[in-house]
C-alpha cells in the first residue's frame, strides 16, 4: 500500500509543475511583449 501512496503523491506533484512552467512561459512571453511595445511607443513619439 506505500507504493500505491508514493505514485499517487508522484502524480500529483507532476501536475503542478508543468502547470507552473506555462505560466512561467506565459509571464516571460507578456514581458517581452510588454517591452517591445513600450519601445514602440518610445521611438514614436520621441520623433
């Protein structure tokens, strides 16, 4: 029975994680779009 306890603990664990990397992913993807954006506008209105 501790077997079957560690694979459901194991399984569980894993969820979160790949959940986490896409929104690691999703928060790195918005701040470059963030940034280029913010330079966009910079150069725009500087000229």
């Amino acid at each position: 029975m501790d077997t079957e306890k560690i694979d459901e603990k194991g399984a569980v664990e894993e969820l979160p994680d790949s959940w986490w990397y896409r929104v690691y992913v999703g928060v790195i993807v918005t701040t470059i779009i963030v940034i280029s954006a913010l330079g966009i506008f910079t150069s725009y209105f500087s000229s």
